[in-house]
C-alpha cells in the first residue's frame, strides 16, 4: 500500500557515511553520523537551514538524547559505552560495558523513555551473531544489560506511557515487543515479536511511534519506511530516494516525517545516499524525551 505519492526533498545533502538517531529537542531536529562521531543540528525551518555541528568524538557515536535541566549536555550512546556529553565536546563516562565482551563492539541506537530513562543498543564490528546488548541508564547513571543475545540492536522507540517498548534486531529482520514498568524500568514478560520481516523487505532499522500510537520503521535495504498499527498490522508503505534509511522522526506539528539515510554499505550511492530527507505525512509525532538524571 502507498502511503504517498508527494517525492521526498532533501532537507541536508550531507553525504554521510551512517546518518541515524534523528529526534526533535525543543525546536531543533538533531541527528548524527555514528561512524565519523558527529553531532548535527537543524534550527528552524529545516526546508532551508544548514546543519549545525554540536559536537566531533573520536569514537563512534550512535545517538544522544537531551539530558533534562541541563542546556547542551546529552547523554550519549558513544563507543563502547555511555557518557554525558557537554556543551564544549567533553565525555563524562559513565559506563564502558562494551570493553567487557568478547569481539570488539560498539554503541548503536539509543532513546530517552517518558520516565527518564535512557535505553541504547550495541552491536559487534563484525556483526557476530549474539554479540549485541540492549542497556538502560537510570537516574542515578547506573548502566544496566537489560537484554543480550542480540545482533544489531535498534531503535528503540516507546509508546507515549512509556509501558510499551519496540526493539529492532536488525541482522534478524524482526521488530520485537514488550511491556515495560514505567516506575521500575524492568521489562514485563519477555519479547514477543511484533514484525517478521521476509527476505526482500529490507531490514529493520530505526524507530518511531506517531501520535496515534503507530509504528514507524526505517527498512535498511529496501528505500522504504514502514508504518504498523499497534496490534502489527502493516498500514503503509513509504518510498525514499535512497536504499538504507537509518531513522525515522515524526515534526511534532509540522505534520512532516524526517528520514536519515547512509552512503555505508551501498555500492552505487545515488546523490540522495547519506541525506536527510523529508516528505508530508497526515500524522505528527512528539518530542524527544529526556534522560532525567545526574542533576
């Protein structure tokens, strides 16, 4: 099913390698290149502004969230661990839990949760089959493996109560979810999958829930993002430009979808590879949330 006939624009022509983690703080759509360890931002009215850089690691960097009370600082999914992230570039460890495991790994796709919690997934270099965990950061910036067993860790995204969470395994091609408690942050039940992807339908990448609760999801390989209603039906199908969208974001009242692509891994990029794109879309999203800790 279309959703859409209206062509994508490109809102950045930024070439990037890995594009992902696109969210809107405030008034601001922020995203980043995870292989270079940049941080961009997009002020205003994204249809003409240029990207912004926040920040330049030397280290991966998978995705950050604002960290509540404190203008400029993030908490960052970044190299084998998480770190609050300041206004002048500094990294303030909080954990390297990906320095204890087996193969070399890296922090992937990360999110705040309505609660204040920070949630990020990793992944081997390599793609080991297993390697990749799913953490949470809680308020007083203890790191907890929520999950193990993973390949490629994305997403994830919650619903607006923050009761229920979607989790990508992208090497997997599944879309799995579960119920959380919103007071203690533990999951409820285990996963059950939500989306099988078959071959020939891309793979899962990053996600997103609309203001009426349905799913979206960027589909690495396919040049399409995906939009399921809550019980897993497959509402509509969108095109884009480019073979990998990487995330997907939702203007929370502009009525428009923002999908990050990469030039990784495509063998002929076309000149929207590694873009931010944009096309109208009837349904708006929310803000990013924030991790609400370390004050």
């Amino acid at each position: 099913m279309t959703f859409t006939s209206v062509p994508a624009s490109v809102v950045v022509d930024g070439a990037y390698e890995l594009a992902e983690g696109g969210r809107w703080v405030d008034d601001r759509y922020v995203y980043v290149d995870i292989l270079s360890g940049r941080l961009f931002e997009l002020r205003g009215d994204t249809g003409s502004a240029a990207a912004h850089q926040l920040a330049r690691l030397d280290v991966p960097l998978g995705a950050v969230a604002p960290v509540d009370d404190r203008s400029g600082t993030w908490i960052a999914a970044a190299g084998t661990g998480i770190a609050l992230l300041t206004a002048d570039g500094a990294l303030e460890w909080l954990d390297r839990p990906e320095d204890r495991t087996p193969v070399p790994s890296r922090m992937n796709d990360g999110v705040a949760d309505p609660a204040g919690r920070f949630w990020a997934g990793s992944m081997a270099y390599d793609g080991t089959h297993g390697a990749g965990s799913l953490y949470r950061t809680d308020p007083d910036g203890s790191v907890v493996r929520v999950l193990d067993g993973l390949t490629i860790a994305n997403g994830p995204a919650f619903t607006a109560d923050g009761t229920i969470m979607y989790l990508a395994d992208t090497a997997a091609g599944t879309v799995f979810r579960c119920r959380v408690d919103p007071v203690a942050g533990a999951l409820v039940g285990g996963l059950e999958t939500f989306v099988q992807l078959r071959d020939g339908e891309g793979s899962p990448d990053g996600m997103t829930v609309d203001a009426e609760g349905c799913l979206w999801v960027a589909m690495w390989g396919a040049g399409t993002v995906r939009r399921y209603h809550p019980y897993g039906r497959l509402l509509h199908t969108v095109s884009v430009p480019a073979p990998h969208p990487t995330s997907v974001c939702l203007h929370p009242s502009d009525n428009r979808l923002y999908v990050t692509t990469a030039r990784y891994g495509v063998k002929s990029p076309t000149a929207t590879s590694g873009a931010v794109l944009s096309l109208p879309v009837p349904v708006r999203g929310t803000a990013a949330c924030s991790w609400r800790g370390r004050r």
